[in-house]
C-alpha cells in the first residue's frame, strides 16, 4: 500500500497590527515569527517595534498546536496568561498578545482551526467615543457592517453599549445569530473572544473591536464519527447475528471538507452514499457522531441551519406548465425572507440564471420543454436562489450525454471556485472525476477508504483508471478501512 503524507487539518491566523490586518495559514509545523529582518528563518515577519527579532513560534504536535516564547524583550500573552521564555497551548479562538509595556496596543494574533487566509477581515473599533448602536445586516445605508447576502436580515443584529459593556441583540433575524455556537435570541452581553456568527460571517470580539470577515468562501463541513444503524428485514443474512436485529450502513465516518470545495461522492451499490449524504445534510441523523457547519452542530440547530443547505435530489421536483423564469419567481417569493422586495429579489434570479449560464430563451421557455441539461440547472437554479454556502446533489449528471455532463461538471466546479459556494455531489460517472478537488471513495457496509485529491487516489490505489478502484474497495475494504483511519485521526 502506497505510504501517502498525512494531510492533516492545519490553523490559520489573523494578524491585527497598525489598523491593518493580515490573514496567514499554517502550513508548517513550526512557523516563526518576528520583527521584520529577511532573515530566511522567521516565516512571518511583521514591520512592529514591540516584536523581538525572533519573537516567537507556533508549532504543531499530535494534531495540537502551541505557542512558544522566544525569551522576547517584551513577552508575549496568550489568552491573558504572560509568558516570556514558556509554552502556552493554543484552542479555537485563541488569542495571542504582543505589545510593549507602555502601549495598549502592539501586534494581535487570533489563533483558529478554521481556514480565515482565503477571507477578507475588517476592524472596528467599539470604544472610540461614541457610544451609538451598531447594526449589522443586508442592506446598505440602513446597517453599520452591511453583508450583501439575502440570507442575512435587512437588518439582523445590533450592538448597544451600556456603560463598559457591549451587548449583542438578534432582531429577530430568519437565519438567527450564534454566540459562541449556540444560538441567541435574548440580549447578550459579550466577552472577551466571544465568536459572533450570522450565516458564514464571523465576527470576533476582542480587546475593545469587533473583527469581521466578508464571506468569500462556501462553509466548512466537518463530519466527526457519523454512523448509521437501521432494522434488518427477517431475510436479510445479518437479521440473526446483529444485536437487536439491526446492522450498520454507514461506518464511524470521519472527514472535513474545506470551504469552497468541489467533492465528489463515489462507492459500488449498498456503499452507503445516499445516507452519507442525507446525514450530512440534516435529511436525517446519523446514530451517532456528529457534523458541524462552519463549527456548529448540525443536528442542534437544524432549523436554524437547513435555510442555509441548497439540495438537488436526483428526481427534480419541477412543475409544468409554467416558464422556468415564473418558476424561480415562486421558489424565490417561498423561500427568501420576507424583507426582500420584488426588485431584489428579481436581481438574485438574474445573478442565478448568470451563475449557471440559463439564457433569456431558456429563462421564457416552459420547464416542460427545456433540454435534460437546461432542466438539471433549472433544479440547481432552485436552490441557489436562496444562496446557500453549501450545496448538495445526488446524481446530477444521470441521463445527461457526454458533453452535456462535462459541460454542467464545469458549471459545478465553477459554483465552487468561482461563486464561493462548497459543492458536494454523488456520481457514479468518472468521466470529468479530475475536474474534482476531492473525492470520498466509500465501501461496502458505509466504510470511508479514502478522501483526497483524485491524484492521491491513483497513486494509493497504484491504478490509472479510477473505475479499478471500486473492485480494490470491495475485496479489501477492512484493510483500506483501517488504512484511512490510521492516516485521519
């Protein structure tokens, strides 16, 4: 079995210094820091007077990161705790402090597991004198921090300050707001590293400033130990030597899949796919394990969270007889808030239409009369208007001819490259499967073998053609199993 490099998830940083603000991911074990220098040695190296030379590491060991003291001039503080010469761990959210001992203010470093290098961050500073609210929500002119996604509120939150404190207030939002992963609906005062989540935007309070990105990126899946358990049928071989007559189909399945990323969902007959899928997806539960999107579990806030899922099933469930136009009028009048208008809601169907390349003739025809193809982006159509950062579909390219199937594949990875949306998709066709940035190879009886780039999968299986991997899983699926899950801790 080919040895393959253990790619295991890896941090990232926000650096705030001189009112700007720097985003870096981790991509060495060790990855040091320091005054600027052009020394080959100091990986981040940063134009601040309060920063030593070789200031500091953050290194990596057992899948856990550290921060290490480099015997500094002026120190360092990490989540309020001072080290100079010492180690301190770092978790989620963590925050490390450099500044000289007469300023206020020198370089701040905010430690996460979640990949903020691809976004764009912004600061404002809450106590420069003004004591006003702070809104957040969709529309400009009317909010303080506005983000132009309708599946944020006209108008969603505002921060009001009471004396030294500040307090978060949803305004009874569609999508809802989470503090620290829980969802929010009284007043709440904030403290000190408290994550602020609307949809995929994230706001950080911390030392007196609400840090903020604005969304670039499809939404982070992490599945953590999923399995499933259903009743064997009396005729089924494993109805007697299951405990309570049940058996498993699908098998303590663990992955993340990144921000952004074009997935594909590939295994033989009885792999356990289509209940991956809907178990990710919040269709139904897993048994047990759980999955979280962009940290937040799935199957706690599945109210909250399903608005923000786009599913495309295999059978569409479009309706004849009217033109696929008036058919995203209605889906769009359904399903996007209320506080939409006609106008804006007509400019997210355009934006749709032009994601998917759907043409004014296409939009003015009877869904009944559109091509295989035009259809399928038709139904994919139906859920982008919504614009969910994550989007699921079961076999999309089924019945589709060759060139319609690479051509709609392009369309898919273009979602996720270019519009920012993570694209999840169950195929059995391989045709276009380089055309993906990862593939799940699942076995028989719900068993993850593998999850990579298509070039790791020919190289572990050692095949030139990905269709020989099916047979490899199926007469060595416990070896493979066990190979994963050595590799994926």
């Amino acid at each position: 079995m080919a040895e393959l490099a253990h790619k295991s998830k890896r941090g990232s940083l926000i650096i705030m210094m001189n009112g700007e603000i720097i985003t870096k991911k981790l991509i060495k074990d060790k990855t040091f820091i320091g005054r600027i220098t052009n020394s080959p040695d100091i990986d981040i190296q940063l134009d601040s007077p309060v920063l030593s030379k070789a200031h500091g590491v953050i290194f990596r060991e057992n899948g856990k990161y550290y921060y290490g003291d480099n015997n500094s001039t002026n120190g360092s503080i990490v989540d309020g705790q001072y080290i100079k010469n010492g180690v301190a761990p770092l978790n989620e959210s963590s925050v490390i402090e450099i500044k000289s001992h007469n300023e206020n203010f020198g370089v701040l470093i905010l430690f996460s597991m979640f990949d903020y290098s691809r976004q764009k961050w912004q600061s404002r500073n809450l106590y420069d004198g003004s004591s006003d609210p702070i809104y957040i929500g969709r529309m400009v002119g009317q909010n303080d921090i506005s983000i132009p996604s309708v599946q944020i509120s006209r108008q969603h939150g505002v921060f009001t300050r009471n004396g030294n404190d500040w307090i978060y207030q949803d305004l009874n939002s569609k999508n809802g707001t989470f503090i620290n992963r829980k969802l929010v609906v009284k007043p709440t005062v904030l403290r000190e590293n408290d994550i602020i989540q609307i949809v995929n935007v994230k706001l950080i309070f911390a030392r007196g400033m609400l840090i903020y990105n604005l969304p670039n990126a499809g939404c982070e899946l992490k599945v953590d130990n999923i399995s499933k358990m259903v009743k064997c049928p009396k005729t089924d071989p494993s109805y007697k030597k299951s405990p309570n007559h049940k058996k498993c189909i699908l098998d303590r399945v663990n992955v993340t899949i990144e921000p952004s990323e074009f997935v594909a969902v590939l295994g033989g007959s009885g792999a356990g796919k289509t209940t991956f899928l809907n178990c990710i997806n919040g269709y139904e539960e897993a048994t047990s394990g759980a999955v979280y999107m962009d940290g937040i579990n799935l199957y706690e806030h599945k109210d909250s969270l399903k608005k923000q899922i786009g599913y495309v099933p295999q059978e569409d469930l479009l309706r004849n007889g009217i033109s696929v136009r008036q058919t995203l009028r209605y889906i769009a009048k359904m399903r996007l808030p209320k506080d939409v208008d006609k106008k804006e809601r007509e400019k997210r169907i355009d934006h749709t239409f032009d994601m998917l390349g759907l043409d004014a003739k296409c939009q003015a025809s009877d869904v009944k009369k559109v091509s295989g193809g035009q259809r399928k982006r038709v139904s994919i159509a139906s859920e982008l208007v919504s614009d969910p950062p994550i989007l699921f579909l079961d076999e999309p390219t089924s019945g589709l001819d060759p060139e319609t199937e690479t051509n709609l594949i392009k369309s898919l990875q273009e979602l996720a490259h270019t519009h920012e949306k993570t694209v999840i998709v169950i195929t059995h066709t391989l045709k276009n499967i380089d055309l993906f940035d990862k593939v799940l190879f699942f076995a028989p009886g719900g068993k993850l073998c593998f999850a990579g780039p298509p070039e790791e999968a020919y190289e572990l299986f050692k095949v030139s053609d990905m269709t020989d991997v099916y047979k490899i899983v199926r007469e060595y699926t416990d070896e493979f199993d066990a190979y994963y899950r050595q590799t994926n801790n």
